[in-house]
C-alpha cells in the first residue's frame, strides 16, 4: 500500500517529538538493530494479502513465547560483538594450545581480554539463539518465522558454534578462548552479522507482539475486494490516554464521509483514527477496535497538515490545491484507495472556501473506487450535498452548560450547525482582555 510522506507525518507514524509518534507507542525493542527495522516495518505497509495475514501470523506466534523469550540475547552482547569485529587485534597463534595461548596471553594482555569478553558474550549470543529456534518451532509457524527460524539453524549448524552451544563459559580455557577467538575472527563474521540481523528483525516483530498484547488489540480480517470498504466496531486513536471509540462503515454504497462539528469536538481525532486502523493492518499488526473487516487498499492518502513554504513563495492555499491536485491524479488510476482530508481551503476566504470545496467533493464523490472522509466547518455546503446517495452525514455534538463547552465526542447523524468560536474566545478570557485594553 502506498502512503507517502506527508500522511505518515499527519498520522503520527514518525514524529521529530517522538514520544508522540505511533512508533514510540510500539517501540518494545530490546536492541539498536531492531529498533531500527521497526522503524523500516512501520514506513512499509504491505502490499498483499498474503504478506499481511503472514505478517499476523508471525506476531500471533511471537505472543503465545513472549514470556519464554530469552534474556541471554542483550543490546550489549550485540554491541560486543560489533566492537570485536571492528577492532585491531594482534595475530592469534594458529593453532592455539596451552603454551602458545599463555604465551599469548601474557605478550597481549588487552587483546587476550577483549577475545575472552567477546567469546563469553558469543556463547550466551549462540544460546540465545538457540532457545529461539526452540520457541519458535513449538507450533506451526508462518512463512517468515519459519524462513528465520531455518537460516538460524543453518548457521549454528558450524561445529566449532556446536562446540560454543555446549560449553561453560566460566569454565573455558585460554587455549578455549583463543581458538573460539580464530574462528569466529577468520572464519564467522558475515555468519555472526547475519545471525544479529536476523535477530534485529525478530526483535522488531516481536516488539509489535508486546505492544498487541499490552494493549488488546485485535488483528482484522482483510481481503482483497474490487472495491474498497472498512467495517470497524470500537475503533480508537491509540495514542490518547483515554479514547473514545467509534464503529465505523465505508463502502461502495456510503463511500464518502462528510464530518462536521466544532473545533476540539473530534473531528480530527477521528479522521486519524480510522487512517491509523487501515495503516496498521496493512502492516500486519493488530488494530485498535473490537473488530475490523477492510479489504486491500493499493494506497491512503491525507491533507491534514498542510503547510505554507516561505522558501518557495508557496503561500498555504496553493498547497492545499496542490495536495488535492496530487490527490485526484494518484485516485484516478483505478485502484483502492483511502483518502483523509481535514479542514478544505483553510487558506482562503470563507466564500472562496465553500465554492472550492463543492467543487471538490462533487468531483471526488464520483470516484468509486476510494473511500473518502472528509471533515469541514463550512456547515452551510452540506445541504447541497444531500442529492448525492452515496455520501453520509456525521457530526460531533457540542453542548454548552453554564457558559462551558461540554464535548461528548460522540458521532450522531445529521449535520453541525454550532457556531461556538465566540464563546471559546470568551471562555478563554480573551474578550475580557480586549474589552480592558
């Protein structure tokens, strides 16, 4: 599925405050290479169904070991590892025994300490991923866990690693030390980067089992469908501290959503959500919701967050119409796609705004082959906009009680018709101010 920068950016996938961002509430990862494929996980959602329901399969079979999963493989162990690769040692007796070892070991001693430290660590690194292949062929595994779990066993299969599985750390040798030291010096190093990097990816994946686990999250039933829908009960932003949920439908026969309510009434919150469920499920990961049924999407695309450019002379209104202009040029090519767009033409006057956005919404309620939310303050464009039976009308009631606004972010039918940007700019002490200047 195709998702470009800009919609990663307005979902939150990756934030430069990262403790906002989708990533960091997923983030379980143990090591630095696996942190690093989570982030090459989340900016690639997949592009088939097979892919995705494999991917589920995968982090599925992570969840049931989480609890199994071994303690021996560690960020440190790994960055030993890496060092050891990297750094100057002087030449290892060839054929290491008692004497040329202690020799060794007295004419080199930081050489001979930075080869025990490496092979210790190297032995618990083997072991650990040993109990890996041992977990992770409990049960019938997917595609992916099985290809790893195969090419894990191929390159611990070496004797001399046979030798390391089987022995006590505390009780090697130096001539132990340094013979395991050449080998895997001379002999191991692309077969030691591989084993880390297949551990990196699994410790990626099984980042996003924890975070499933930790925070009930169910996997969706995805298919591929001529035409795009989504079917979500429950559905919820997952960053907020205490969401509100929403049941969601989108098909062919209701595919655009004309979303209408105050500021701060949920509207964005909202639009987010569902692009955050679809997005999620086209990782392979398990959504927020009770239940969600979509079919494959080929792309998802938003305006949520568009910016002026000062360096270009771009003022925010023309880059609202580029958006949309790049929008309805992608959309036209016949696949499925998902579109998000949140406040048209903020840019420009309110009269300019309602006549460019009917214009827009007629043109894109035609295209049967997306499904749209749109969400807007210009109320008075929605009657007009009734003729057409495929698009539905939502909005997020306000309430106000004793000069307070009262949200109950709540979706109900029909179309908004609060006028309340006096009333915050009063409640927020702003008219006061400027009555005393």
């Amino acid at each position: 599925m195709q998702a470009d920068k800009t919609t990663l950016n307005d979902l939150s996938i990756f934030q430069s405050e990262e403790e906002l961002s989708v990533f960091h509430h997923l983030n379980h990862t143990q090591t630095n290479g696996g942190r690093e494929y989570l982030r090459y996980l989340l900016g690639r959602p997949l592009s088939s169904v097979s892919a995705i329901q494999d991917t589920q399969h995968s982090i599925r079979q992570l969840i049931a070991v989480i609890d199994q999963w071994p303690v021996t493989v560690t960020n440190g162990t790994m960055m030993v590892i890496d060092k050891f690769y990297e750094s100057q040692i002087n030449t290892y007796p060839s054929h290491p025994n008692a004497f040329n070892s202690a020799v060794y070991k007295l004419l080199n001693g930081p050489d001979f300490s930075l080869t025990r430290y490496t092979v210790t660590h190297t032995v618990d690194f083997v072991k650990g991923m040993q109990q890996v292949v041992t977990l992770l062929q409990q049960e019938p595994a997917s595609k992916l866990i099985q290809e790893q779990s195969t090419r894990i066993e191929t390159l611990l299969a070496r004797p001399v690693i046979q030798e390391m599985l089987h022995s006590k750390k505390d009780e090697l040798k130096p001539q132990d030390i340094l013979r395991f030291g050449v080998y895997l010096r001379n002999h191991y190093k692309q077969q030691a980067m591989e084993l880390m990097d297949i551990y990196s990816r699994l410790d990626a994946y099984l980042s996003l089992a924890i975070a499933c686990r930790k925070h009930h999250y169910i996997f969706p039933e995805i298919e591929q469908a001529a035409q795009p829908y989504v079917n979500a009960t429950a559905l919820y932003h997952p960053l907020l501290t205490v969401p509100v949920a929403y049941d969601v439908t989108l098909d062919p026969a209701k595919n655009f959503l004309f979303l209408t309510g105050a500021n701060m009434a949920g509207k964005s919150t909202f639009i987010k959500a569902v692009g955050l469920g679809v997005y999620l499920a086209h990782i392979g990961m398990a959504v927020p919701a009770t239940s969600m049924r979509l079919s494959l999407f080929d792309g998802l695309l938003s305006n949520i967050q568009v910016v002026d450019n000062i360096v270009k002379g771009e003022s925010y209104f023309f880059n609202e119409v580029q958006r949309i202009r790049s929008t309805i040029e992608k959309i036209s090519d016949g696949r499925n796609w998902l579109i998000l767009i949140d406040e048209l033409f903020k840019g420009t006057n309110v009269q300019d705004a309602m006549k460019c956005s009917t214009v827009v919404i007629e043109g894109l309620h035609k295209m049967k082959n997306a499904l749209f939310v749109l969400s807007t303050h210009l109320y008075e464009i929605g009657e007009g906009l009734r003729q057409y039976p495929n698009i539905s009308f939502r909005y997020f009631e306000t309430s106000v009680a004793e000069d307070q606004l009262v949200f109950s972010y709540q979706l109900k039918e029909g179309i908004s018709n609060d006028r309340l940007g006096y009333l915050i700019l009063k409640r927020e002490g702003v008219v006061d101010m400027l009555e005393k200047l």
